[in-house]
C-alpha cells in the first residue's frame, strides 16, 4: 500500500484537485458575488473579492421580488409532495416486497415502464387535465400531478427486501395481520432508507422546473426556480442581485447535502446499480 | 393455546388458477389503489391522450378539437424549426454522452488510486449535481457574459480570442453543453466509483502477480467488469438528455440566437404553451418519446452483442 501511495498518487492527486477547483469555483463565485455593488461587477480588471460585506443585495431581492412568497410556496409544495409521495411507495413497496396477490408482476412492469416515458410526453394531457379541473394556480394543481415517482418506490423496494424473512414469519406467529407487520416491523427497521427516500424526493421536488413553470400564471404561487428564473428578465442582469438569490436557493441545499452525503450517493449507487 | 391456532388457520383463495391467501390479496389491494389511481390518473391516461390528441388540431387559442389525421406530423416533418430542434437535441446529446461518459469515467478511475483527501474530492465533484438548475444557471449566466463575464476576462487577460457564448448562434448550444456536463457529472462519477470498488481486490492483485501492466489491469480487468454500469449510465444519459429543459428556457428563454439552443423540448414547450397548438405538440411529444425508445433499444441491443463477443 504504502510503496504504490508514493508511486502513483501524487500527479493523480493535483489533477483530480485542479478539476475539483474548477466544480467547486462556480459556488465560490457566487457566495463572494452576492456582496459586491454594481461598481464592483463592471470593474476591469475584474474585481474576484467585493469591495464591502454588506447584505444590500440580499434585501434587495426581497424588495425586487416576492422572495418569501416563493420561498414558502417551494417549502410548501416540496413538503406536501415528499409526505405524499413517501406514503404511496411505502404502502406499494411494502405490497409488492412482502404480499403474494394475483397481478404482481404485471404491476411491477407497469410501474417499471413508467420510467421510460419521460414526463415531458405526458405534459401536455396533464397540463389540460389539470385545467379541466379548474386547478392551474393552485397549490393543489403543483402538488398532485408530482406526487408519483417510480423512483422511490424501487429505491424502497430494494431495502425492504434486504429485511430478514425471520422478522415477518415472527411478527405472524404473534398474530400480527399484514398492516401492523408494516406499521410495526417494515416501518421501524426501515428509518434510514426511508429518510434516504424522503431527502431524494424532498430534493427532486424542491428543483423541480418544468412542471410549476406550465401550471403557474400568477406571480403568487411560483415556486423559488420560477421566480428566480423571472428574476433574470427582470433584474435585467443585475448579476451581483441574482447571485444573492441564487446563495438563498443553493445554501440550504448544500447543507443538507454535506450532512446526508453519505446517504445521497449510497442511494444512487444502490438503485443505479440495480436498475 | 386456541386463539393461537384460529389465527393461524389461513383463508385461501384461487385466482386465475393460483392459490392466494386472501388476507394478502385483501392487504394488498388496499395498499396498492392509491398508488394505482396515481398510475392511471398521472401516467395511463395522459398517455392514451397524448396519442389520441397528436391526431387532432387541438388548440387552445382558437378552442378547435377536430381530427385530422397525419396533419400534424406531415407539417412537423416539413418544419424547419422543428428539424432544427432535432438536430440541436442530437448534436447536444451526442457530444454530452461522450464528453460525461469518458471524463466521469476518467475521473472515478483516478479517484479510485491510492491519493488524499479523497473524500473531499468525490464531494466536490458531486456537489452540482444537488444543487438546484435554475439557481446554478444563474450563475453560469454572468460566467457567460460576453462583456463583465469571468470567462471572456480570463481569456482576454491571457491574450486568447473571447466569444460570445450564449449570444452567438455558434457558441450558445456549446455553452449550454458546458453548463451541463459541469452539472451532471458527479453523477455518473459516483455511479462508476462505486462499480471500480465492487471489483474483488483479489482479481487485480492476482493480475500485477502475473505480471500485467496498469493499463493491461484497466483494459482487461476493470473496464470489462464496468460495462453493466458504463450501459446503465448511457441508458440513463441518453433518456435524461433528452428531456434536457430548464437550463436551455432559463439561459436563453426565445430558444437563443436563431433559434440555436432550442432541443426538441423547448420546441414542445413553445408549440404548446407560447403558440397554444396542443395538437401539435403532443405529435412531437410521441416523435420525442420514439427516438428516446428507439435510441435505448438499440443501445441495449449493441450492449448485449458487446457482452456476447467478449466471453
């Protein structure tokens, strides 16, 4: 080990550091950026550190554009869709992992098949179904057409068969009928990859794009990438403005992120794996 | 003692020829209908639609619903804009799938040598893969700007040639592109990362035993043994690319210069929501969901004839 560290490593090292550098500069740029003032954008040469640390822009964002309003409604409809979402994988992943019923595979394939049609196919169908309800700009119209994803339910499939058969035969021979074997073994012995799901679809829903783009009109139910995408025609390229934003939108991502890592990329390796 | 044994007796029933413990198909028929209403509401039906309305003149501007055939497809396949779109979505994805695929490859072998902080390195390269599109574009615009943007200052202070980036009809759909692969590509990173280091140490070692080059190792031993995830990975890329959206609408909302960034996409999202044609729409919609079909299928095929030849 310690004769191949002092052979290979070193030329390896400082090009992966130089490329990491290079992902990792964009964020830099932002976070230094959202202090600078106007003069210290259009200043050449270009200025790489403002000029004060002042949080003029960040308020100016909220007076530019209904800042909170978006925040909240992201919060809002990426909460509701995760509780939504977790609850129909975990009952469907549950079913098809532990119960015998007539059609399963058929519904397994189906679900799997789901995955192949990107939502964009099925935009326009949705788009008018929704507003045959009467629910473009609504909280409901946003929510609801979001609330499926194969995804999770493979994902939770995956853990919940890696539970020992033991745990369920024991859990009948005490008389447990197979709602409170979910309820009382699944549930319990899944909290980490259940938690995994709800990050991925908490996260999946908190950049989602296209879906809140079509479906809002008004400026009051736009979700934060909505409103931040307004906000480029608006601010008309008030880029250290934008970038005050855009630390708003990324930061408490990036946090998340560096806390649940671990479970992040444990979860793409395992469904990506299987897939 | 016979409360134990009256639970225990099981109440089965037949379906289609199998036997079935009822309290299981019970279970399972309370558990899965909301998800089955979500898959007929949100999936089966809009599905169905999408075929049945690309054969009418569906708008939504002049309320007509008539049937008209091939219409729709006959004007598509005569549209310029629409080829163009095409054209965009293929040059986009192909050099995306090539440019992600070597270079993430690349670096997942790299990261898997004996070096340094390695941890953090993963974490670097993962982390614009969780951040928000429109929030990282944002600041991908500025980096674009042909006037105060870092890219051209850089360029014009080491003397090189600046561009226009996304204001040139050369240049746009090549920024967009870098934009992306600078998103994605910790994705794959990890994917490929975690197949090197399900690879059996003991295969390697017995390899350098037998004397075999580091490349002899990398070609013979670890690529072959990638190629499931290095197949899931194209499989993946090439559905995701073409559903690439929010950063071609954020960057260049009209489809950039002479319509020069717009992917088949965008093309939807104008014909439906800008022009209010639905009809039409859902007929690129089914032309944009064949070529991903078409394009996973023979991709599968090509794999499996790859698998075959090499044992």
């Amino acid at each position: 080990m310690a004769k191949k560290l002092k052979r290979m490593s070193i030329p390896i090292f400082l090009i992966l550091l130089l490329g990491s550098i290079a992902m990792i500069f964009p964020f830099v740029w932002m976070i230094l950026s959202a202090f600078k003032t106007v003069p210290d954008v259009y200043a050449y040469p270009p200025k790489w550190l403002p000029s004060s640390w002042k949080f003029n822009n960040y308020v100016k964002v909220f007076q530019m554009i209904p800042f909170a309003k978006y925040y909240f409604n992201s919060i809002f409809t990426s909460t509701v869709q995760t509780a939504i979402q977790l609850f129909l994988s975990v009952t469907a992943a549950y079913a098809l992992v532990v119960l015998d019923f007539p059609g399963k595979k058929f519904l397994l394939s189906l679900i799997r098949s789901t995955m192949f049609v990107p939502i964009v196919v099925t935009l326009i169908p949705l788009y008018l179904l929704v507003s045959k309800a009467k629910m473009i700009d609504t909280y409901a119209g946003i929510i609801l057409p979001q609330v499926f994803a194969a995804f999770t339910i493979f994902l939770l499939v995956s853990f919940f068969s890696t539970i020992p058969q033991i745990l369920y035969d024991s859990a009948k021979l005490d008389g447990c009928g197979y709602y409170r074997i979910l309820s009382e073994v699944v549930i319990p012995n899944s909290k980490s990859p259940i938690s995994t799901a709800m990050l991925f679809s908490f996260l999946g829903h908190w950049k989602s794009y296209t879906w809140p783009l079509i479906v809002t009109n008004k400026a009051t139910y736009r979700t934060l990438p909505i409103g931040m995408k307004y906000l480029v025609q608006e601010s008309s390229s008030e880029y250290q403005i934008m970038m005050a934003a855009s630390v708003m939108a990324i930061l408490p991502v990036l946090i998340v992120y560096l806390f649940f890592e671990k479970q992040l990329v444990k979860s793409i390796t395992l469904t990506g794996l299987k897939a | 003692m016979r409360e134990k044994s009256s639970a225990m007796r099981i109440h089965r029933v037949t379906i289609l020829g199998k036997r079935y413990e009822s309290a299981q198909v019970r279970a399972a028929a309370v558990l899965l209908l909301p998800t089955l209403i979500a898959i007929i509401l949100l999936f089966l039906i809009p599905v169905v639609q999408v075929v049945a309305y690309s054969f009418t003149n569906y708008n939504l501007t002049t309320g007509m619903k008539a049937y008209n055939g091939l219409a729709n497809y006959e004007y598509l396949f005569t549209d310029d804009r629409f080829f163009k779109a095409i054209r965009n979505t293929f040059t986009f994805a192909t050099l995306k799938l090539v440019i992600d695929t070597s270079l993430a490859l690349a670096i997942a072998l790299m990261l898997d040598s004996a070096i340094p902080l390695k941890k953090y390195l993963r974490s670097a390269y993962f982390a614009p893969v969780v951040v928000p599109v429109v929030a990282s574009s944002l600041i991908w615009i500025w980096f674009f700007d042909p006037g105060i943007g870092p890219f051209n200052q850089i360029l014009s202070a080491l003397g090189l040639p600046t561009s226009e980036w996304l204001y040139h009809e050369d240049t746009a759909l090549l920024s967009i592109l870098m934009f992306s692969i600078w998103k994605g590509l910790g994705y794959n990173v990890v994917l490929f990362l975690a197949g090197l280091q399900n690879i059996p140490t003991s295969y390697i070692e017995a390899a350098q035993v037998d004397g075999a080059k580091a490349y002899q190792v990398l070609f013979k031993i670890k690529l072959p043994l990638l190629r499931p995830i290095i197949s899931f990975v194209l499989m993946i890329g090439i559905i995701n690319t073409f559903k690439v959206f929010a950063e071609v609408n954020v960057m260049t909302p009209k489809g950039g210069p002479l319509y020069s960034t717009a992917l088949m996409v965008n093309y939807i999202y104008d014909t439906a929501f800008t022009s209010g044609r639905m009809g039409r729409a859902c007929s690129a919609s089914i032309i944009l969901f064949l070529i991903i079909f078409a394009l996973t299928i023979i991709q599968t095929k090509l794999d499996a004839r790859k698998t075959i030849s090499l044992e």
